[in-house]
C-alpha cells in the first residue's frame, strides 16, 4: 500500500502504468517533504496524476501527469493538467521547485529585497 495514496503502490502495480506512477509518487514524496506544499497521488480509470495544494492559500491548486514527451524522444516528464511541461521524471527535485514556485502566491525575489523608498 502507498503511503502517499492510500491505494495501490507502484510496487503492486503492472503493466506499462507502472513507471509514470512511481515517478508521480517520487514527485509526491518530494513535494511533501518540502513543508511548502502538499501532495497527493491520484488514480482513476481515467489515469493518474499528482494532486498539488499550496497550503497557505488552499485555493491554489493543480493536478500534474507523467508522460512521455513526443517531441523528446518520449522521455517521461511531468505536465501541467493544461499541457505545459514542467520538467523531466529523472530531474524530481527540480520539477518539485517549479511546481512550488508556480503555485506560490507571495514567490522570495532571487535578485535581492526591495526596499521602500529606494530608487
């Protein structure tokens, strides 16, 4: 059983399903251990897929998918819900930061911190 989904893990499942669904669960896993976000893997007849919530604002929310990429040689990378790609499988914690940064409301400045009144 997964701990991440109260379902199936990867390990019980077969087929071709099986390696997108170990990544979404890695994904998951990393997401989590974060603190910044929660997540969850999801899995319907329809397919599988990560459930993302930024918990600061509970309405920010998406559902990220695994699949190979047609134009890249279908590598399987990760995918927002509307079709954009957020990054490779193999590359988790960098898909992870995307996703996070994407869903924060209130993203750190990386160039420095503004200060009122500076010019």
């Amino acid at each position: 059983m997964s701990l991440v989904n109260g379902d199936q893990s990867a390990d019980e499942l077969h087929g071709p399903e099986k390696e997108p669904y170990v990544f979404l669960e890695r994904l998951a896993m990393e997401l989590n251990s974060q603190q910044r976000m929660r997540a969850r893997t999801e899995r319907t007849a329809g397919g599988a897929w990560v459930r993302v919530v930024n918990p600061k604002t509970g309405w920010f929310s998406e559902r990220v998918k695994c699949y190979p990429d047609p134009l890249s040689g279908n590598v399987l990378c990760f995918w927002w819900e509307w079709g954009s790609k957020i990054g490779t499988a193999d590359d988790v914690p960098g898909s992870a930061a995307v996703i996070a940064r994407v869903l924060d409301p209130e993203p750190e400045l990386s160039t420095g911190t503004v200060k009122t009144g500076d010019a």
